[in-house]
C-alpha cells in the first residue's frame, strides 16, 4: 500500500524572541494521502505558514514526528532532506518571490538550473510549463512587465517544473483582486485534477476554502476542524 505523503503526529513548534515563547503549533496530528486537495484557514497567527514550512520540509518541530512518503523526516540528514525537497516539492508564496533581474523563462528555469539539469532541456520544460499557465507570449518578460496575476502563473510555473508530488501554497491569492484570484485557483485545482499534484494551500479568502474538497481550520496552533466532502 502507498503511504499518505505527509504524516504528522503531535507536531509542534515554539519560536523563541528573547525572552517571549511563542508556540507557534501546539501539536498538530494530520494525514495528507498523495493527489489530495487541501484547503488551511484560520486566523493570521494561527500556524498555517508554520505547519506548511514544517510539511514543507523547509523548517524543523520541535515535537512530534513527521513522515514524507513514508521515510521518518528527523532521521534523515539535511542533505537528503533538501533533495527531497528539490524534488518532490514545490512552493508558492504570495509574494511571488521572482528573481527581477531573469525573464519569466530564466525564474521558471532556475530550479532546473539547480538541479542539474541541461540548457536545452532546461529551456524545453521551462517553456512548456509558462505555455501550461496562460504564458507562452510571456516567456522573455521580466517580472516588472507582468502583472501581479501573470507573476502568479510564473510562480506557480517554476513551482511545478520539476513535477513535484506536492505543490505547497501559503496565501498565493492574497495580493490579487477577486478575478485574478479565480483564474489563479482554477490553474491551482486544474494541476490537482490533471496531474495529480497534491495541493495544500492557506487561505484568509472563505470562498476560496470553501472550493477545496478537504478543509481543515488552525486556531491557536491546533487543528480545530478538519472537514471532507463526501465521497472525495
Ligand atoms: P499564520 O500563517 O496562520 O498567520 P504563522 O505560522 O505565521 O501563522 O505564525 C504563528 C505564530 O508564530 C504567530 O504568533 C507568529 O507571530 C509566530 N511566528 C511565526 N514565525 C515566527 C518567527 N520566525 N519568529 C518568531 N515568531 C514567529
């Protein structure tokens, strides 16, 4: 049997800011099966980018245990760590996080570059993934000639380039207007739906959690509710 790709029992995270603790995420128990589309809401505070970081591999808990594909996280060492984040994840942040001074093109093929991968190749997938988002007009254009939708659509490009299982979005809608927002999350379910890349992604926007077929709410660092539609 395939394992879930991620694992989380009694995850928890405590930031410390000189004297102040802050506990981030107060133990959180999750089960994310690969292919699944999830929805995080909750309050600004509540852990959503902390547990994404830490299901992200990008950050460490400092309780609980976290399985990827099955493989014990703490036990592996960094370097296998950040391969397999390179590998079989992906990342979008609501502030795009584009390089200003490469093209669409170069941003997309950045975390080809990285892995090794060819020129010719590298320039192949790129343009194959703007021309999947609405961008193959846009392949030379710095992100300053884009507008925020279409810096979305980049973003979201160079997050799935690399076929990742997992794409892991922390507010990606949160600096477009309602329309922009409706285009992005269709390219965001359609990536679900099509290839099966799990989707995990935060939210402030109710009309957007409520599309997700798995909706799980934070308060305080806990999961307060965690609700499926049936039959999914
Ligand atoms: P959300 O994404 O739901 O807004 P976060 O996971 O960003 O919540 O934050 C959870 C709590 O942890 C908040 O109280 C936040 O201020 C705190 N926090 C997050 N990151 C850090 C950090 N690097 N250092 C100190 N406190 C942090």
């Amino acid at each position: 049997m395939t394992p879930p790709l991620f694992e989380a029992r009694g995850l928890g995270k405590t930031y410390r800011l000189g004297e102040a603790r802050i506990e981030a995420l107060a133990g959180v128990d999750v089960t994310i099966e690969a292919g699944a589309l999830v929805a995080l809401a909750g309050p600004s505070g509540s852990g959503k980018s902390t547990l994404l970081n830490l299901l992200g591999l990008l950050d460490e808990p400092d309780t609980g245990t976290l399985k990827f594909s099955g493989r014990e996280v703490q036990a592996l060492p960094e370097s296998e760590k950040t391969l397999l984040r390179r590998r079989l994840l992906g990342f979008v942040f609501q502030s795009f996080h584009l390089l200003p001074v490469l093209s669409a093109r170069e941003n997309v093929e950045y975390p080809l570059v990285i892995a090794g991968v060819g020129r010719n190749e590298r320039r192949q997938r790129a343009t194959e993934a703007l021309a999947a988002v609405g961008l193959a007009d846009r392949l030379d254009h710095p992100p300053d000639r884009l507008s925020g939708g279409e810096r979305q659509r980049v973003a979201i490009a160079r997050a799935v380039v690399h076929g990742p299982a997992a794409l892991l979005a922390d507010e990606p809608t949160g600096n477009l207007d309602s329309k922009t927002t409706a285009a992005i999350v269709d390219l965001l379910f359609r990536l679900n739906q099509e290839r099966g890349t799990t989707l995990l992604f935060a939210t402030h926007d109710p009309a957007l959690f409520a599309r997700a077929p798995r909706r799980i709410r934070l308060a305080d660092g806990r999961i307060v509710a965690d609700e499926r539609d049936g039959g999914g």
